[in-house]
C-alpha cells in the first residue's frame, strides 16, 4: 500500500504566517489591520501559501494472466502414481520426478520434452492412513554432478551421476526419508525424516559417494525445507506443532523457532527469498509471507486454494509458484523486498495435483498423481 504524504512550506517568519494562515481557513472574515510597526522594525512581504496538488493515483495491480499446461505421461506408470517432491536441474534443463509405484527416476528434458527413466530403485507396500501404497522413490535434490534420491521403500539416498545417469552409491537411514536438500556451502545433503523427528544431514564431499555426517533432532515432524545459501540457514516446518524452524548450517543446530497460523492441518511446504530474506510458509489453504530477516512475524498471506503441499521461489523473477491440489489449480505471485505481493497469473490444474517446481524461464511443472502425469505450465507472459 503506497502512502502519500501532503507537506506544508513554512515561512520561518512566523510572526506574520498566524494571520496568513487564518485567512486561508476562513476567507469571509476581515483580517484585521496590525498595529503600527515600530519605524525600525524591518517588515517581511506575506507569505503565499500554495494550494495543495491532489495526491497522485495509485495504479492498480495488472490483473492475473491465465495459464495452461500440456500434460506427459510418466514412462510405464499406471494411474494412480505415487509422486511427491520433484527438482529441478539448472545445468541440463530436466526435472527430476521420483516414481514410487515404479521404482524409478523420471528425468524430463524441458528441452525436447522426452523423459529417460533411471530404474533399480526398490519398492514396498506400506500402509498410509489406513490404505495400502507403494512406497519407493520420492524426493530429488541436485547436487554438484550428482542427484540425490530419497527411497521411502528402503529408507535410502541413493546418489546418481547426473552425466551418465548411473546409480552410484546408496546410504541407509535411521528411518523413511521425506525431504532432500543438497546444502552446497557445507557439501552436505539433509534429509528430513519426521518419523524420528529429526534431520540426518550427509556429507558429500565426494558428490557420488554420501556418508553419514550428523543427526539434529528437533521437536516435532519435519516438513518442507528450504535452504539460504546466503545467510547459511536451513528452514523446516513442525507439521505436528505449527511451527518453522531455523537451523544454523555450520553448527548443525536449531536456533529459532517461530509460530506460525496455520490452523489444525499444520505447515507444509517452505521457501525462502535469499536476497530480502523474505520466508514463505505453505499451510494448506494460502502461503504466509514471515519477515525471516527479523523475527518471523507474518507479513503477508497469499490466497492459493486448497490442498497446498510443497512450494518454490524463483529468484531472478522473484516469482512463487503454488500447487493447489483441491482446488486444481496453479498460481504465480511476485513478491517484492519488502514482502508486497502481486498476483501475476493463475491457471486452472487438475485434481491433486501438486508439488510445483520452476525453471529460470518461469514454466512450472507440476505432479499429477492421479493421472500418472506430468504438468507443464507455460510461463505468464
């Protein structure tokens, strides 16, 4: 919201501006003759105060521009498809979808739009709210030369060249995996596994070959995660306490907490703004905008629709893009500095569909599980 503010000159001979100044507010009535000026006294002209200039408008915000995708069927999967958390790889163009149901890596050339699967992952039927899915691969993070697999069915991060597309080495977990983060500051990948309410951070100094380095417990169940290369910190949500906590890099070791208003369903995904600092919390109807260089306070809400899970920032646009499976929709929001939020376009999705990552170019690309696909969105022009 732009403010405007009106400033009066002042004369600094303010022996004669009271009069002025009665006179400019009530103009019908005389002003009455000074006294005499002593014939030594040196006497000033008037003042003239100028009539004020009408405040200028505030152009309103242009309106969102509709989006569309075009759908790619994921390589030998059947519908439904187990998806969650997908990545993006700068360097090659692709994005990385993990394929619980087939036990493989789907790796989409954004170039030519092909797919390549990477298989060999292993699989397991394990029961979620009382239903029976397929477990496997689930979560991608690009590192330097490598991938970094998350496999719920065997509990593993499995690191893959990303030149020959070959599995290279795979480390076992504590517990399931959820999220994956390559923290490249630290050559480090940290996996959040909120079964044992705890983040088991890999050392991967040599990227194709993960060892286990730390576990920083927390008190709640991770999820989402973000990471700010610039100011060396980590952002994870407390699905179970409402909350996002700030873990420092270099220390392995929470040291904010903040709360956050996202109602009985909790946290789920986050991102950060590197430059302003600027945090975004997913809960599952809207995103919260946290003032993150200060001391978390929300600042901003961005309306997104239902059924909101993992979200993503980018940078040099300083675009959000959300997912919202219930309502099936996608949305695109730039966010200023100073965590003002205009709406740049919104598209209609499918049910279900989520988890939307984002190219420098701006298209998004989204998972949809329902249907065994995957969502490419154009981006806004």
């Amino acid at each position: 919201m732009t403010t405007v503010r009106r400033f009066l000159l002042v004369s600094p001979l303010v022996g004669v501006l009271g009069p002025i100044l009665a006179a400019c507010v009530a103009p019908s009535a005389p002003i009455a003759k000074a006294p005499a000026a002593d014939a030594s006294a040196t006497v000033a002209a008037p003042a003239t105060v100028a009539a004020l200039a009408p405040p200028p408008a505030v152009p309103a915000p242009p309106p969102a521009v509709p989006l569309a995708f075009e759908p790619f069927a994921l390589p030998g999967a059947t519908a439904p498809a187990s998806l969650d958390y997908l990545a993006f790889e700068p360097g090659r163009s692709r994005v990385w979808v993990p394929v619980g149901t087939t036990g493989s890596v789907d790796v989409f050339d954004t170039r030519t739009k092909t797919f390549v699967s990477v298989g060999g992952f292993k699989t397991a039927q394990r029961e979620v709210r009382g239903q029976m899915r397929t477990m496997g691969p689930s979560a991608a993070a690009i590192g330097d030369g490598a991938a970094y697999i998350g496999d719920r069915a065997s509990n593993e991060v499995c690191a893959i060249d990303t030149r020959s597309l070959a599995i290279a080495t795979c480390i076992a977990l504590p517990s399931p995996t959820d999220g994956v983060a390559y923290v490249g500051s630290a050559k480090e990948v940290w996996v959040t596994t909120p079964r044992d309410q705890a983040i088991v951070v890999l050392g991967v100094d040599e990227p194709l070959a993960p060892k286990l380095k730390a576990r920083i417990a927390l008190e709640g169940s991770p999820e989402g995660y973000a990471v700010d290369p610039k100011r060396g910190l980590f952002y994870t949500n407390l699905e179970d306490k409402n909350r996002t906590v700030v873990v420092d890099v270099a220390r392995h070791a929470p040291i904010k907490t903040w709360d956050v208003p996202c109602g009985e369903q909790g946290p789920r995904g986050v991102a950060v703004d590197g430059d302003a600092g600027a945090v975004f919390v997913a809960c599952t109807d809207r995103v919260l905008v946290l003032d993150g260089a200060r001391d978390g306070s929300v600042i901003g809400s961005i309306a997104t629709g239902a059924g909101v899970d993992n979200i993503d920032w980018q940078p040099s646009r300083r675009w959000l893009i959300v997912a919202a499976g219930k309502a099936a929709t996608v949305t695109v929001d730039a966010v200023d500095p100073a965590g003002h939020v205009t709406p740049i376009a919104v598209g209609a999705s499918v049910a279900g569909a989520r988890n939307g990552v984002v190219d420098e170019s701006g298209h998004a690309y989204v998972a949809d599980a329902m249907n065994a696909r995957l969502l490419v969105f154009a981006a806004p022009t």
